[in-house]
C-alpha cells in the first residue's frame, strides 16, 4: 500500500514495463561513451533522490555538465525545482534516468560534493557502477523522409517561434531537424506552449511540448531537437497511433 501511494505521488513513468528487454553496460569505458553522449545531446535527466530505506523522497530534473575519466567523476547543474537542492547531502543516491531514441537509461550515483557557481550549485558525482539500457516496446520511432518534409511549428512564450522538419517520430514525441544553429541556444527542458504539424495523411497534431534533449552537427549545419508531446488529447493520439501503425506496416513490406 505504502509503495502504491509513493507512485501515485512521484508518478510510476520511471518504471520500466515488465519484459521489456534490456541490458546493463559495466565496463568503465561504456559508461563513460553514455555520460558524454548525455552531456553532449543536453540531456535532461529525471533525478530521484533516495533515503537510507531507498524510498524516493524527491524528483528533480537536471543535465550533465562535464564527464572527467581520469576521476570517474561527473558534474552536474543545478536541479530544478531548486528549493529541493538541500536534500543532495554528499553520500546521497541519487537514481537517474532518461530516454534515448525509445531506450530507458536508468543509474544510480552517489553524490560526493557541490561547487558555487555563477548559475548556481554544480554537483559533482561518482561513476555508476553499471547504466541499465531497456527498450521500451511503446516507444518505437519511425524515421521520416525529407524528400517530402512534414512541416513542425514550436511556440515558446516571448521567444521566436521554431520551424523545422520532422525528422523521426513514436506515439509520445519527435526529433525535430532545424537548420542552422538555434538562436538563442536551446534550453534543456523547456516548454513549448504550442506543438503543431500536419502528418501526411491529413491529420493535425496539436500540442504542448517539452524540450527533452538538443544536438546541433557543425558538419551538416543543423541542430536536432527531441521533443516530448504533452497534453495531447484523446482524438489526437489516436490518429498520431494510427499514423504510426500504417507507417510501420509500410516499411516492413519494403524491407
């Protein structure tokens, strides 16, 4: 009953379905390969604060800032909301996770100590000892053409509206493809006021959304945004699901 009342509080989105396959990565090398990619796709990271009895006591966001080998350290931002910052006491665990094109990536990471800075506390953690890879079966995502762009609108309060392409997309969010650098830079876990597309087949999708991670590629002159729907309403995922489903069937008879 306890541990019922603590997911209806915390919310259950951080478990991983049952039989969903997965896997843990341990080698030192791995583990570092996945902090520096978190690091460098500005990842937000779900972080789960957990007591002596390793019951959840709070759920922030946060990103990583630095990945040092050498230390087998690694350095966060601030967590939001902030005022929960003073329960990361140096030993605390802390429970990460976040999702990387439809795979869960879950650790967990002791925090050794934080650091002043002009933009506020940066914590510093130990290495995990192993990062939990699992597929997420309702995550499948589907990659887009761009011989035939679907056009993709994101409106932020007081900020220039973004257009990009849809560059892949699953029944909970999108990669969006922009071209040139975004100005001004992309904020990890920033809320668009308004989501809006056309699919192919006619069908409107409008929503909110929430920026869940962002790549800007030098070479191709692009930045990626990943993008998580929010508050779409029933009508609505119903046809983004239906969409789907004959996209799937479609690429599986070609291939």
């Amino acid at each position: 009953m306890i541990h019922g009342l603590l997911d209806k509080l915390f919310g259950n989105e951080d478990k991983p379905k049952q039989g969903s396959p997965k896997n843990i990565k341990h080698a030192p090398e791995e583990i570092s390969r996945l902090l520096n990619l978190y690091r460098d796709q500005e990842h937000l990271m779900t972080a789960m604060i957990m007591n002596a009895g390793q019951r959840k006591i709070a759920k922030l966001n946060t990103g990583i800032l630095a990945v040092d080998d050498g230390a087998q350290q690694f350095v966060t931002d601030r967590f939001q909301p902030n005022e929960s910052e003073h329960l990361l006491a140096n030993g605390a665990k802390i429970q990460f996770s976040l999702t990387h094109h439809g795979v869960r990536h879950q650790f967990d990471a002791v925090h050794l100590h934080n650091q002043s800075s002009p933009e506020g506390l940066h914590h510093h953690f130990q290495f995990p000892k192993g990062i939990e890879l699992i597929q997420l079966r309702d995550a499948f995502r589907v990659k887009l053409s761009q011989a035939h762009p679907i056009k993709v609108t994101l409106t932020q309060v007081d900020l220039p509206a973004i257009t990009g392409s849809l560059a892949d997309l699953s029944a909970s969010g999108m990669r969006v493809r922009v071209e040139g650098l975004v100005s001004p830079k992309p904020v990890r876990g920033a809320i668009y006021s308004s989501c809006h597309l056309v699919l192919s087949d006619g069908s409107p999708i409008v929503s909110g959304a929430r920026l869940m991670h962002w790549k800007y590629d030098p070479d191709l002159r692009v930045t990626y945004l990943g993008i998580q729907f929010s508050d779409l309403d029933g009508n609505t995922q119903r046809a983004l699901n239906r969409y789907l489903t004959d996209l799937q069937r479609k690429q599986r008879q070609l291939s």
